[in-house]
C-alpha cells in the first residue's frame, strides 16, 4: 500500500545543463541541507560526459577521451551520461531513507521503477540497476553527502555504446571490441524497446509517481541563495582535477552490468558472469 501525501518536497529541474553544473547542483543541495529539511528531486539532461564514482580514478578512461570526465560524489562505477537521458538525483533527511544503506536503491529507486511501468515497460530492479528483459535500462549511484541521503539515476532513452566503449580505457583493440558487443548483451535503452515519451511527459509522470511512491507533495522549486552558494563550492570541488592512478573498480576490466563483467586476457578479452544478484520484480518498500 502506498503512502498518503503528508511529506511536503521540492522538485527542481535544471534543464540542459553543463555537466559540471549537474552534479555540483545536487552535491551542493546535499550538503546545504538540515536536519528536518524538505527532500529534494533535482533533474536534468547534462550535456556528454563521462561520470566516475567517488574512488575512481582517470585509470578507468581513455586518455584522449573527447568529453568531460566528472568524479561524483557518489559510489557505482563510470557511467556514460548525455541529454537523451533525464537524470536525477533524489536528496531526502537520512531520517526518511531505510535505516540500512543497502535498502537506499530499492526505496529511491520506486520512483522510476513505477513510471517505467506506468508506460508499460516491466522493469525490475536488480541490486544497484534497473533491468528490462536480462538487460540493465539504468544504473544508480548513493552516497550520504552531510545530513543527506542521495541516490542518482536516469532515464535511457537512447546509450550511445560506441561512444561509451571508445571513453574506457582499453589495453587492446580486441578488449575494447569486446567490451562494445558486451554492452549489446548488457544494456538496453527506453528507444530500443518502444517508442519513448517526450522528456515533458516523462517529467510529469516521474513526479506523479514520486508523489505516490513516498506521500510526498511535490512543488517545483529554485535553490536559495545559501544553497547556490554551497553549489559554487562544490562546482569548484568537483573541477579539481582527476588523478590518473592505476586501481580500476573491476581489475584488468571494467563491470557492465550486476552480473556481467569485461576482464583482459592477454592480448584479447573474456565477458565474465557472475554476482548471484538479487531481483526485485516491484522494486519498492
């Protein structure tokens, strides 16, 4: 049974969006929140780039990436993100997360959950992602950032497997090409399973069913000062630049999904299974 609304929340959409302003926005949020305060839901469609998890290094990219390449402030592993996905962040007081942080992505990712289903698409959620048919349609990030829990995601519409193949860092031709056809049997996106929405409907649908997954009333809303000043901060946190390091989160390889991984092997590459991934078919509380 749902919640009733009791839980007033702020909505905001930032739009296009530089990369750099994206995760500095809900960074900066995070952190420039109380005890008490309001949930925030921020979205927006950042332009490419490539986004590392917090202990990631440059070790994972390719040296002569074309894009920027941002570190957030949450965990998961590099992702590929671009404006033919809406992305989002949900900030809410640690007091309304589940007490275990391995039950964040179930609880934050509800939300998305039902708006995949609200448009007929049975996507489930399995450990950090989301599926669609055996195959990852959306990854997540989490982290606690001061007072407040955060979990990140997005809405695929269309993943540019190519491009994100080509911005990893690959010790051979054949590595690389193996991680291009490993993607195919990885990922989806919303555009190769039915007709997309409009990213306007999308939006609107997302809140409704954020409304109705966690009793909250939604209302658009803009930082206040004291939170763009907190944004700045974090936007030139986040610009510092990258170490190269040489730790990658999956050795000699690179994870494409829970349960499917890329790992060199000599001169070539082998897709390995694995993760014993649990699947929630609702992803909800």
């Amino acid at each position: 049974m749902r919640p009733s609304p009791t839980q007033g929340a702020r909505w905001i959409d930032v739009g296009r969006v530089a990369p750099l302003d994206f995760h500095a926005t809900y960074t900066g949020l995070a952190y420039a929140q109380t005890r008490g305060a309001a949930p925030i839901v921020v979205c927006g469609r950042p332009g490419p780039h490539v986004s590392l998890g917090q202990s990631q290094t440059l070790a994972e990219v390719e040296a002569s990436v074309g894009v920027p390449v941002i570190r957030r402030a949450l965990g998961g592993g590099a992702v590929w993100v671009d404006e033919n996905q809406l992305s989002y962040a949900i900030v809410a007081p640690l007091a309304l997360a589940p007490p275990r942080h391995d039950d964040w992505h179930r609880w934050a990712l509800a939300p998305a959950v039902a708006t995949f289903a609200s448009f007929g698409l049975a996507v489930e959620q399995v450990d950090e992602d989301l599926w669609l048919r055996g195959k990852k349609i959306a990854g997540s990030g989490a982290a606690t950032l001061g007072v407040s829990a955060v979990v990140a995601s997005s809405f695929l519409m269309r993943f540019p497997r190519q491009a994100f193949a080509d911005a990893m860092a690959a010790p051979s031709t054949a590595y690389r090409e193996r991680v291009r056809h490993g993607l195919s049997a990885a990922m989806t996106d919303w555009e190769s399973e039915a007709p997309p929405p409009t990213f306007a409907v999308l939006s609107t649908a997302f809140a409704r069913e954020v409304e109705r997954e966690f009793g909250w009333n939604v209302e658009a809303s803009l930082p206040t000062r004291e939170e763009t000043a907190a944004i700045a901060d974090w936007r030139a946190e986040l610009a510092e630049p990258i170490e190269r390091g040489d730790l990658r989160r999956v050795r000699d390889g690179i994870k494409l999904n829970a349960r499917l991984s890329v790992v060199a092997d000599g001169d070539g590459a082998r897709l390995v299974c694995g993760g014993g991934a649990k699947v929630s078919s609702k992803g909800r509380k």
